[in-house]
C-alpha cells in the first residue's frame, strides 16, 4: 500500500465511476457552486434559498438546484419555516447530522481516544482507553487504539451515521506524507504510515486517511470547534510530557515546507540548561516541561498526559498553588517565563496576534499567564501597538481527537463534489 495522507475522493476514477461527458469547464464551476453553497449553509445561522443567493451572488433558481443535490446528497436538510414571521419566510436549511461522520483517533504515551463527529461538528460516540504505552510495540498499541476506534464506528452506525473519513493524532514527527518518523515518548515508532495502517486494521471502507501531530490537530479543534469563533491566527501551545506548537494562519494551518514544523518544545531557552534527548541544551521542554515541572515544585516526576495520568501528581501540583506554597510558585512562575521566552521567539518571526494554552498548560493557566504576559511585552517587538492575547483552550484535552475527527467534516464541507463525485450529476445548472 502506498503511504501518504489519503483522499482516495481526489484520485480520478479510482472508484470505478465512469469519467465525466460534460465539458471541465463546467465541472469545475458546479464544483466551486457546490462548496460555495455547502460553506455558506455551515458558516450561517438556518439560512433560507433567498439570503444564499443574496450572499454567493448566485441567482435563486441555481441556488435551489444545487440546494436539491446536497440534499439528495444528504448533506442538508431544509426544516419547515418558522412560525410567527411577518412575510413569507424561506425555509431554514442546516448541515445534515444524519449524514457523513468522521472518525478520530489519537495515540497518546498513555491512552488511546476515539470520537466519531458529525457533519455538524457534534460529538456523537466517544472512547478513551488509559494505559501506559510507551514500551509497548507499536502493534500492540494500534490493536488497542482499532478496538476502540471499532467499537464507536459501530455506536455511530446505529445511531445512522455514515463513518466515511479517518484522522489520526500521534505526538511525533509525521510528514505531510502522513509517515511518523519519530515519537520521542513511544518506542519504536519510526517510519510508521500510521493512518494506513489504522485503515487497514480496521477493515472498513473510508474515503480518506489522515495523519499528523497532536499539537497540529488540537490547533484545528480549537479553531473549527472551540468557543472563539474568530480565532483566526493563533499559536496552541499543547503542554503535555512535550511541548508541541500547532499554528493557525489565516484559517489555516501552517506545518513549514515538509509538515514538521511546530517543535515549540525544542527552542533553547537557557543555553547552559540540562541536555534534552534532541542533543540540544536548555530546550523549553527540558525547563518548563511537565516532567522539569513536577520535578521543580519536588513532586514525583512520573510524566503523563492530562487524560492518562499522573493524575495525582498534577493535582497536588495545582493544590499546592492554590494554597500559596513558595516553591510551586516559583516553579510555575519559571516556566511561565521559560514559555513566554520560547514564544517571544515564535511570535517575532510569525506576527500571530493570539496564544492558546492547551495540554496541562490549560490547567495551569492562571500561574502561567502573568509570567508569559509580562516576557512577551518585553521582548516581542511590536507588541506596544499590536498587544498579543493568551487565552485558554476551550476543549482541552479533547482538543487534537476533535481536531482529528473534524478533518474528514472540513474537507467535505470545503469541496463536497471532491468527497462524492455523484453530486455533481444531481446538478442541472
């Protein structure tokens, strides 16, 4: 099987289907109509026929035909005009919640978590599975993670939803070829084209396969998701056992020339600091990780995430800050100042006007912000007149399994026709 991040929708002729007799010309401009439609229907509030052609310049007639094919499509659903309104009221028309779902899967040293979305966005099945994997083989793992991820398809399926694509999260390397070439926290995961083979497991038939950094898919959560609905240009820092960066321009995400950009955790902060297993010195991971974390405020430094554990570790740690114990809070205000450090650097290069703390950052957040604060004022360079906001994510630990599920839901609200051909023949225009 070839390895990469797989939209077999995109690969012509791939499915059998015969190949277009009307001109590309025309293809190409019910495509654009189609998503032009499809993304207005998902960015308003129960928009009627009327106010789509109002807002795409389309004419009503085409508005309605291309309406007709996503509906047939089961894409959209038209419910009865509301009561009460002066006029003639359109019916509202919504993304449908009973058709095509997506599937995520994330991979974390210490559980395994699945969540089927719907087209709307909302979470239908969900599983999270706790238990160390960081010296388990690979292929022990990925039974666990396809046990999981197969019991909710299933959840899903009686609920009438359609499973038609897969993302996967994993912290790791993993190059926009979908190959994980190194998890520094999971043993002997190298040169793994983990959503291929999650696929394969699984048996089933899927559209489309995707596989990337957690840090890069809790970013796209929390954009698609979150509560900040114009959260456009931002940076999540994940703070788990790592530190990962995932990066928002524009909408979108930006992973560097070869996807594996956002190593946040890697930049140097103290040049004399303890070695890190990169074979730098001073990473931000080595000085405000979780483990260099615990270890500061003299707590157990057993490293886990905010889902598998430790649980009491991270717990005493924000108890102790709570109460006022000196040596949390100065180890909580030296990583908030390591963090704000390794940011400054991020933030002069890209110009993003928001950071979101995620990953057990999140749960620290109110020892975190100040320091942070006060280290990007000082040192990045135009914050007198373009001040840069930390927030709070929103969905926390949920972030990158929603993140994960919800890139299958992007893809066909952004080219419906690319994810099912036939609803290009259901067009007349």
């Amino acid at each position: 099987m070839a390895r990469g991040n797989r939209d077999f929708a995109r690969m012509p002729n791939d499915t059998g289907r015969p190949l277009p007799s009307v001109p590309a010309r025309q293809q190409l401009l019910k495509r654009h109509n189609l998503s032009l439609v499809l993304r207005q229907i998902a960015a308003s509030r129960r928009p009627s026929r009327a106010q789509l052609a109002a807002r795409t310049g389309l004419t009503k007639a085409t508005v309605s035909t291309l309406v007709d094919a996503l509906m047939d499509a089961q894409l959209v659903v038209e419910s009865d005009p509301e009561r009460g309104l002066i006029g003639r009221p359109g019916s509202p028309l919504s993304l449908n919640p009973q058709g095509p779902a997506g599937l995520g899967v994330e991979i974390n040293v210490d559980y395994v978590s699945c969540c089927v979305v719907d087209l709307t966005g909302a979470v239908r099945c969900r599983r999270t599975i706790v238990g160390d994997n960081r010296l388990l083989r690979p292929e022990v793992v990925l039974r666990r993670a396809v046990r999981a991820a197969s019991l909710i398809w299933r959840q899903a399926e009686v609920a009438g939803l359609t499973v038609v694509g897969l993302g996967v999260g994993v912290p790791g390397l993993v190059d926009f070829d979908g190959v994980l070439h190194r998890a520094p926290n999971l043993l002997e995961w190298q040169g793994i084209p983990l959503a291929e083979v999650v696929a394969d497991m699984l048996g089933r038939p899927l559209q489309s396969v995707y596989c990337d950094n957690e840090a890069n898919l809790a970013a796209l959560g929390e954009r698609w998701f979150g509560r900040r609905d114009n959260l456009q240009d931002f940076v999540l820092v994940s703070g788990e056992i790592g530190v990962g960066a995932g990066i928002v321009i524009g909408g979108e995400l930006f992973r560097g020339v070869r996807g594996l950009g956002g190593e946040l955790g890697h930049v140097t902060v103290d040049p004399m600091g303890p070695a890190c297993s990169c074979g730098g010195r001073g990473c931000l991971e080595r000085v405000a990780g979780q483990e260099a974390l615990l270890e500061a405020a003299g707590l157990p430094a057993e490293a886990g995430t905010a889902v598998g554990g430790p649980v009491a570790s991270v717990a005493e740690l924000v108890r102790r800050a709570l109460t006022g114990e000196p040596t949390t809070l100065l180890a909580l205000e030296k990583a908030g100042t390591a963090l704000g450090i390794a940011l400054s650097a991020f933030l002069n290069v890209l110009d993003l006007p928001t950071v979101v703390l995620g990953g057990f950052y999140a749960e620290l957040a109110p020892w975190l912000i100040g320091p942070v604060t006060g280290e990007l004022h000082d040192r990045v360079v135009n914050h007198p007149w373009s001040p840069i906001e930390v927030i709070v994510s929103s969905l926390g630990a949920e972030a990158s399994v929603r993140g994960a599920a919800g890139i299958t839901i992007r893809r066909i609200i952004d080219d419906p026709a690319a994810s099912f051909p036939e609803v290009l023949a259901l067009t007349r225009t």
